[in-house]
C-alpha cells in the first residue's frame, strides 16, 4: 500500500539513516513510501550495520514500526532476505516472538520485490 511518510515516518528514517538527505529513491524517482527499504537498500552497508541501525530506534519506535508494518502500510517487500531475518529476531527479542513470527511470515508471504 502507498503511503506518504508522516513526521513521524521520517524521524525514524532519519534514525536509522542520519546520512538520508533527500527521501527520492535514485533507483525510481519517487519519493520514498516505507521505511525499511531505502535503509536495507540504500543506506545499510552489510547485515550488521542493517542491525546496528536498527538496534537505535526505542521501544517506541520499533512498536511503531510493528503496527504499521502489521497494518500492511510499511513494505517489506523490498527488504533483501537476511535484513527481514535480523528486523524479525529483534522484534521477537525485544517486542514479542509472535510479532517477530508475523513479520517474517509477512515478509515471506510479500514474494520478490516489484519495481
């Protein structure tokens, strides 16, 4: 699902990627819709910095990003395969394993990423 990011969508953004000057994908032009994916993509040099970001954001924050990634308003679909596994075991580790569960079955369930 399309969405605009919010204030709050864009805070997070800039937690994990500090370096995030413009929220325009280089890849297609358009303004970026979730979060998760230019961080996996764009930002994330290799799986332990993916997890490092990660590991930045509040309990807050990641409950924010379960609800609206639950709400199908975040895409996963983008996220390469070994980052949806490290966002799936520290959901489970710090918000719940059966929201790190419904992530990784969410993400499995997105297929390939469409452009």
């Amino acid at each position: 699902m399309a969405r605009m990011l919010s204030d709050k969508d864009a805070s997070i953004l800039k937690k994990l990627a500090p370096e995030c000057a413009d929220t325009t994908c280089s890849g297609s032009g358009f303004e970026y819709q979730s979060i998760l994916p230019p961080v996996s993509n764009h930002y994330s040099l290799d799986d332990d910095d993916f997890e490092d970001r990660l590991k930045r954001l509040d309990i807050f924050e990641l409950r924010y990003l379960t609800e609206v990634i639950l709400d199908g308003s975040e895409s996963l679909g983008c996220v390469q395969p070994e980052h949806a596994e490290i966002l799936a075991r520290l959901l489970s580790e710090r918000v719940s394993e059966d929201v790190g569960r419904k992530v990784m079955a969410l993400y499995e369930a997105a297929g390939e990423c469409r452009y």
